[in-house]
C-alpha cells in the first residue's frame, strides 16, 4: 500500500495540512484530553460508568494506558524505520521487514507498531469491561475505537510515516493487551468465588 501514496522521491502528502495539522498533531492532543478525561470519569464516573464498580473503572482505565505502553515500549526497542526512510521512496535505507527481528536497515528505526493509530484502537480495551454491563455502549465504543484507529493509521500511511502491517498489528496489540488484563482479572474473581 505504501506505493499507492509514495513515489521514488517521497510521498508528496507527508507535509499536508489536514494529515499533519490535524489528523497527526491535533488528534494526538485530543487522545490526551479523552485519556485524561476517562481518568477523570474512573474517580467521578457519570452515566454508563456508573453501573460498573470502581475497580473495573480503574482496570477499564488502566487497559486503555497499557495498551499505549506497550506500544511505545516497542517503538522505543525497534530498528525498523518508516517508509519514508526506505530507499525506494526517496530515503537512504533498504527495506527490512519488522519481523527480521535480526536485521537492522540501519536507519533511525522506532517507527513499529504505529503509535499514532493506537490513540485510537487504545480505547478499544473499554470493550471488555463494559460489554456485561451495557453492551451497546462497548459495541459503540469498539466501533468508534477502531474507525479512530484506522483513520489516524491510513493517514500515517498516506504521509509515508507507516507501513499498513504497522497498524495491523497495533490493532491486534490494543486488542490482546485489555483482553488479558479482563482475562487474568476474571480468573481471579472466579477463583476467589470457588
């Protein structure tokens, strides 16, 4: 997918208005403000929070910062750099796949998974904690969660900031990682309830 937006001299829509202005900084800045209000909403919870105890607020809460943890922390340790690096659309490194966990291309790296889409797919680990309390609002929630995530992930794409493979798997990053926290909480709750 990458060829659809890069040529051999860059991707002409890295520096566009709307994908870096807007979709890029100002949508990061607003993952901040809905992070820092679902924070908000675990220690003083209205509507649909209401009807879910406070430690699933909080393990609701924590899933979502987990989820952006474990994509920075892998970000930070990768040598894999961004498609405007790549030699074929302009840079000064060959391609290496980000799973030759063995090979560097030697450039600046730090460029998997996709950061910026897990603002969005982050907040898909709500899912797990409201769906036995209010299943519609999860399956909305999911929904807009992944729609942010794919939005915020193609326009990284468009701009030659990302490979689609990198916002595949920080879909399935944001998605495991709430999962088996909701996991290791049920086993535990059914455990102590033997």
């Amino acid at each position: 997918m990458a060829r659809w937006f890069g040529q051999p001299t860059g991707f002409p829509l890295s520096d566009h208005f709307l994908l870096e202005n807007i979709l890029h900084t100002g949508v990061r800045n607003l993952g901040w403000m809905v992070l820092l209000s679902w924070l908000a909403l675990t220690v003083w919870p209205k509507g649909f929070l209401k009807q879910l105890p406070i430690t699933q607020r909080w393990l609701l809460w924590f899933s979502i910062v987990a989820c952006l943890l474990v994509v920075i922390v892998m970000k930070g340790l990768s040598t894999t750099s961004c498609p405007w690096d790549v030699d074929v659309f302009g840079g000064a490194v060959p391609y290496v796949s980000h799973l030759d966990f063995w090979k560097t291309d030697g450039g600046g790296g730090h460029c998997f998974p996709a950061g910026h889409a897990s603002t969005g797919f982050a907040f898909m680990g709500a899912y797990f904690w409201l769906k036995q309390s209010n299943s519609r609002v999860a399956m909305i929630g999911l929904l807009i969660s992944v729609a942010s995530g794919v939005l915020l992930g193609v326009s990284q794409q468009i701009r030659g900031a990302h490979f689609m493979s990198h916002t595949l798997w920080t879909t399935w990053i944001c998605w495991v990682t709430p999962w088996l926290i909701h996991g290791v909480y049920t086993y535990r709750l059914n455990k102590k309830s033997i």
